[in-house]
C-alpha cells in the first residue's frame, strides 16, 4: 500500500469501470433519474393526499395507543363514579302552546285570532319561561322555599363532600331561601320547543316523583298567570301614556290652528292651491314675449350689421329698396348714353360733360338714399334692443312677484298640513284609547296548557349508559388532544419527507435501524443483513448522484454527534472496496476520532500529523482486513484543527491520493458548533449529509445545512440513518422480510435463496 501511494501511478484494476457499471446495472435496472427522490415526482392527487393524512393519523393513534385508552379509561371510570353517586331523579313533563296573539276585539265588533307567530317572538317567550323572575314565583306559589327536603343537594360532589355543604342553613332569611330554591329550580326545568310548531314542552326533574308532577303544573300555571299579568299591566301603563299624549297633542293642535289663522290674515291669503296665479301667468306670458322680441332683435342686429360693415350698394336690403332700384336703373341709362356719343363727342365736349354732371347727381343721390336705409336698419336694431331690456326688467319683476308669492304659500302649506297631522294623531289616539279601554275589560290570553304532567312512574336520570357513552368520547377527545400535543411538540426529524422539506436535498438513502443487537461491525460485513443492503442502494445512488459518475472525494457530515455518519463512511468504503475499488478512508474528526475504534487499527499517527507536515501519506495509511481498503486515522488530536484544515494540505492529500486511490472519503466533525466540517466540505468534490431519524432536531438540521450555505457548499444529498418504520408508520417496507431489503417468497424461504430488489423508500 505504501508503495503503490510513493510510486504515484495508476494502479486501478482492469476493468474496474466495468464493475462498477455492472454492480450498478444488477442493482438498479435503470438510471437514478427513472426513479425520482421522495418529493422531486409528480405531485400526489388528491386522494393520495387524503389516504396519506389518513394513515398519518391512524400512526398516530396506534403510536399514543396507550395515552389515548388510559385517558379513556380514567374518563369512564370518573363517569361512573360520578353517575352512581347522583341521586335518581323523576321526569315530569307539560306540553303549552303559545300563540303570536290572543283574541281582541276590533272596531267593528268581530273578533279576531293572529295563527302565526314569529321567531323572534317565540325566542322571547322561551327566555322569559327560563327567566329567574318565573322561577322565583313558581318558589313562592307553590311554597317551595319552605320544604326543607327540596332545599337539599341532589347530588353529590367531592367538593361537597369536603365541605360538608349540602344545604342552606334552615336560620337564613326568607329571601335567600327563595333565591336558593329559585337556583334549584332553573337547574331542574328545560324547555323544550317541538320543532315546527308553536308547542313548547316544559320538563322538570326532582327527587320525588309527587312532586316532580306538582312543579311541572304548577310552572305551566304561573307562566299562564304571569302572561295575563303582563297584558292587564302593559294595558294599563298605555292608557296612562295615551291619556298624556291625548292631553299634550291637543295643545299642540289649538296653538298650529292660532298660528296658521295669524299668518293667514298677516298676508292676506285666503287659500293657496295648485292653480296658477295671476303673477304666475304674467311671467308666462312675458317670456313669451321676450322670446319674440329677442328673435326680433336678433334679425334686425343682422340686417344692421351685414350693411354696416360694407359700402357695396349690392346688398339685399339695398337692392330691393324701389328708389334705390330706379336710380340704379337712371345711372344705367346715362352712362348707355355717354358711351355711345364718345364715339362722336371729347369727353370735354358740354354735352358729354352735361351727361357727366348727371351721372353724378345720380350717384350723390344713391348714396344719400343707401346712407338712409342703414340708418333705418340701425334705428330698427336699436328700438328692438330697447324693447329687449325693458321685457327683461318687466320679467324679473314679475319672477320676484311669483318667487315671493310662492314663499308665502309654502309656508301656508306647512302650517296648514302641520295642523292636518296634529288633528290625525289626535283623532288616532283617541281611539287607541277607546280600544285600550275594551281590550282591558276582556281577560284574554295567547298561552293556552295542552296536556298536563303526570305522575312520572320511573327515574329518568341518571342514565348510566350515555353517561359512559359521553366520558367515552371524551376521553377520545382529550387522548387525541394529547397525541396531538405530544407530536407538535416533538419537533425530531423522522420521515423523509420532513428531511427533503426542510433541507430541499434529495434523499440518497434510508439505512432502517437496527434491532438485532448485534454489534454493528459485524451487520455491516454481512451482505444478506438489511442494513447492508440498505447501504449498497446509497453506494448505487452515489454512482449516478453526478453527471460524471462517482465523485472522486467524498465527506461525509452531519448536523450533531451520534447520528450515524462514521458508521455511513465504513459502510460506503467496504461497499466500493468490495467492487474492486482503492479506496481510502480518512478519520477527519480531529475532536473525537471513532473510526480506529470501529475498524481495531492504530491511531497514534495519522491525518493530523500529515497537516502540521510531520510525516507523509505513504507513512500514515494502514491496511484493513480489506486489500483494497486503507486507513488514515486522525493521529493525535491538535489543540488547532480549524487552522490545520484551513491550509492547502488538504487539497494536495486529495490530488495525491486520486493518482493512487479510486475513492478518498473523509470522516467529518458534526457542522454544528465546529468550523472542520464546512473546511473539508469545501475541499472534497461531494459531501452526504447524514441525518439520524428520531435524533436530529428540525431547528438543528436548518442551521447546519444555513452553515454549509454560508461556507458555499451544497451537500450531494442526504442519507437516512437509524429510520424506524414503525415511528413513522405508513407506505414503508410493506411486502418484505424486513423494514428494507430483499423480498422473500415461501419457495426462497426453504431454499435460501434471495432475489435482489430495490428497497421502497
């Protein structure tokens, strides 16, 4: 071994890529990526969900098995305890109805019945038959509060027992006599409505049967009394009240009637009513006119406009003025008349200058007719204008005459309708009050008694039976409570599902615990035991973890001590050992070295000397009981591993070792708590995190793996140690002769043979 690592070649056996393809073939039919982790498939459907959380809470049941029938068990016999030591009690039962309304006479004289009643009607008059006033005078009716025998307790409790409290003392006064049997007496009476009608059941239970039957008839009768009572009162009391307000609106009616008639004779006004006045008409009519005048104006300032602006004659206003349209027609003929004779005559000449002179005139006189009809038109704008505004102010006096005429019939009106509405209720109260009158000389009632209590033959309670029946589920109830508690508060990592959760790695392996008591060396050693088994699926998973096969280094860590990862590093070296590999296993853990202990090896020397350079590989690994298997120990433990890891050493043992070793695995310190872990992390190409089941803590698992992110290392995946199916009790090593491992039929069981499969994870 030693000269195969100084001589720095290749060493590797023939064909050993071969095995391992083969070894991986025979155990895995195909690639990794056929199998997808725990939680990295489909998504489950929603049956599958519902059957999971089934089979969760049917664990959950069977692990607390035992807290869950002790609860029951301790509710069941405090029950029947409780029920034996309760006094028998007779049931007494009378039926009422209570209608919404009784009879009542009408102004007519008919009388009438309301048949239906509301909820919340019925609510109120179930609460004022639960009421302590009902109570406290069926207490006093029938002298309740005077028989000691009733006044006593019914039933027995321990803290009466300690106590000695079992009735009122017989020297206490009237009133909390009465208050006490008024206590007994709510606690003994149900009310009972019978669902779809106006019946009520009023049940009451007591010692004595006699007496059962004498309260019962007797509630039924003080609630009828007590009913009456309310009406002649509540008819009472609203004649007084009507006779105030009668009194207070007849005042009210006499000062509105003074103070309309006042305000009529102020103003002057006989009567307002919905017909136009004379102002309001007037108004009408004025804006009828402006509307006119407004057009009138409108056209004229056009007219004016159109002329005003222009010194052309060719206007139509100008054209059709007859004077105007002669002396155009003058001008024509004159200057007809002046071009002919240029021909013959100089324009100088006095017959052509006399025509000239004409022609003028004409033209002086076309402006001076032209120059009138636009004073004319402007003279027409200007008086309609006038007209315009002088309609406008008319028209605003006339809308203040109406606005203010309007004010005042308002105010008419209020006054007039507020004497109309103060007649109405008074007109309305008095004959409220003559109903009032009637309905308090008639002694009606809406509660009528329809069957009467009997004497009740045999105890109704206590019931034995539903009372074991009710501590029954409650002790259920308060089991599952515990069960529940306990889980939530166990916060121990123990499925997969909760790793793959949490740390978002996928699941490489699922090592099952073991329970045989063997020492776990020899297990190991054993390929048909299940934990090896288990082992060889995590090699086979390593082999295609990475796109380029097996990672040439591999640190193996975990989140605390104890959780299985030196065990996880012998297995995995034997494992690739026994495939032809070189492999060599470094005990990394400089704090508490376990490795040497495992393999029975010497650790005097080893990877800490090789750190602080005080020897070289060649003299520090070890042969096992494996040929292809080698050990570096930790050597003595350094007061600074941190440093020792921090340097470039460890990188060189891993290049020098991959010339000579197909697989280097190191032994790493827990991450929580130490720095040696992230540090061979870092320098190793993959790292498995190793997770013990039931002994890694959800808190402590985030912030080893927060650790190993912050020193920028993301682990390969994480490998499952010591899984106890039972802990976690579904969808786990169903069908096989152990929790994982080989299936076993009745025909292998005789021969001994066994057929490699897959574990189920």
């Amino acid at each position: 071994m030693q000269d195969t690592f100084r001589g720095g070649g290749d060493e590797r056996p023939r064909g050993s890529q071969e095995l391992i393809r083969a070894e991986a073939h025979a155990m895995a039919p195909t690639r990794l990526g056929s199998y997808p982790p725990i939680g990295y498939g489909a998504a489950p459907e929603e049956g599958e969900k519902l059957a999971v959380s089934f089979r969760r809470f049917a664990h959950l049941l069977l692990k607390h098995k035992w807290i869950i029938l002790a609860a029951v068990a301790t509710t069941c016999v405090l029950g029947a305890i409780h029920t034996l030591l309760k006094t028998p009690l007779y049931a007494a039962e009378v039926r009422i109805q209570i209608d919404r309304e009784g009879t009542k006479i009408v102004e007519s004289g008919t009388t009438i019945s309301a048949d239906t009643g509301s909820a919340d009607f019925l609510r109120t008059q179930y609460e004022l038959l639960k009421s302590r006033a009902m109570a406290e005078r069926v207490a006093s009716s029938l002298n309740l509060y005077r028989d000691d025998s009733y006044l006593k307790a019914r039933d027995v409790s321990a803290l009466r027992l300690v106590t000695g409290y079992f009735s009122k003392p017989r020297t206490a006064s009237q009133a909390a006599r009465i208050s006490h049997a008024s206590d007994i007496l709510l606690n003994a009476v149900t009310i009972k409505p019978v669902p779809g009608s106006r019946l009520v059941d009023i049940r009451y239970l007591d010692p004595d049967p006699q007496r059962a039957q004498t309260v019962a008839n007797g509630y039924a009768d003080a609630y009828v009394a007590s009913n009456l009572n309310r009406r002649f009162e509540a008819n009472a009391y609203a004649k007084t009240f009507l006779d105030d307000q009668i009194k207070q609106l007849q005042i009210r009616l006499q000062e509105s009637e003074q103070i309309l008639i006042d305000f009529a004779e102020k103003e002057r006004m006989v009567d307002v009513n919905d017909k136009a006045s004379i102002a309001e008409s007037s108004l009408a009519a004025a804006n009828t006119a402006a509307g006119q005048l407004i057009s009138e104006r409108i056209k004229n300032e056009q007219l004016w406009r159109q002329v005003e602006s222009t010194t052309a004659i060719n206007l139509p206003q100008i054209l059709t003025n007859q004077v105007v349209d002669t002396l155009r027609g003058q001008r024509k003929a004159l200057e007809t008349e002046y071009q002919q004779k240029l021909e013959n005559f100089k324009p100088s000449y006095p017959e052509m200058v006399q025509i000239t002179n004409k022609i003028k005139e004409v033209d002086r006189q076309l402006a001076a007719e032209v120059k009138a009809i636009r004073n004319s038109l402007k003279a027409a704008y200007q008086s309609s204008l006038a007209q315009e505004n002088e309609m406008k102010a008319r028209i605003e006096e006339v809308r203040a005459e109406v606005l203010d005429l309007q004010k005042k019939g308002i105010r008419y009106n209020i006054l007039k309708r507020e004497v109309e509405t103060n007649r109405n209720l008074y007109n309305s109260l008095l004959q409220r009050l003559k109903e009032v009158d009637i309905a308090g000389g008639v002694g009606t009632n809406n509660i009528f008694i329809v069957d009467r209590a009997v004497l009740p033959s045999a105890p109704s309670e206590p019931s034995l039976s539903r009372a074991l029946v009710l501590a029954l589920g409650f002790g259920l109830f308060i089991g599952v409570g515990i069960s529940l508690l306990l889980e939530v508060l166990d916060d121990r990592v123990r499925a997969p599902e909760e790793v793959e959760e949490i740390s978002g790695l996928p699941t490489l392996g699922i090592i099952p615990r073991d329970e045989s008591g063997m020492d776990l060396s020899m297990v190991l050693k054993d390929p048909r035991s299940h934990i090896a088994e288990a082992y060889r699926s995590f090699a086979t998973a390593l082999q295609f973890s990475t796109d380029t096969g097996l990672p040439r280094s591999i640190a193996v860590t975990s989140a605390g001590a104890g959780e299985g990862k030196s065990t996880t590093a012998v297995a995995i070296a034997r494992h690739f050992a026994q495939m032809g590999l070189k492999v060599l296993l470094i005990d990394a853990d400089l704090r508490r070295p376990s490795l040497h202990i495992k393999l029975h090896l010497d650790n005097s020397m080893g990877f800490s000397n090789y750190l602080t350079g005080a020897a070289m590989p060649p003299d520090l690994v070890q042969r096992t009981d494996h040929p292809n298997l080698a050990f570096m120990g930790s050597g003595p433990l350094p007061p600074n591993a941190a440093d020792l890891l921090s340097g470039p050493r460890v990188y060189s043992l891993i290049s020098l070792g991959s010339d000579v070793f197909h697989l280097i695995i190191f032994d790493s310190p827990p991450v929580l708590g130490l720095a040696d872990a992230q540090l061979l992390s870092s320098a190793a190409a993959a790292t498995v995190f190793v997770v013990g089941a039931g002994d890694t803590r959800k808190g402590a698992l985030r912030v080893a793996l927060r650790r190993m992110h912050m020193a920028r290392v993301t682990p390969l995946g994480t490998i499952i140690t010591k899984f106890d199916s039972k802990a976690v009790g579904y969808a786990y090593g169903e069908g096989y002769d152990y929790k994982y491992g080989y299936h076993m039929d009745a025909e292998e069981a005789e021969s001994g043979s066994r057929t490699p499969q897959l574990a189920r994870y």
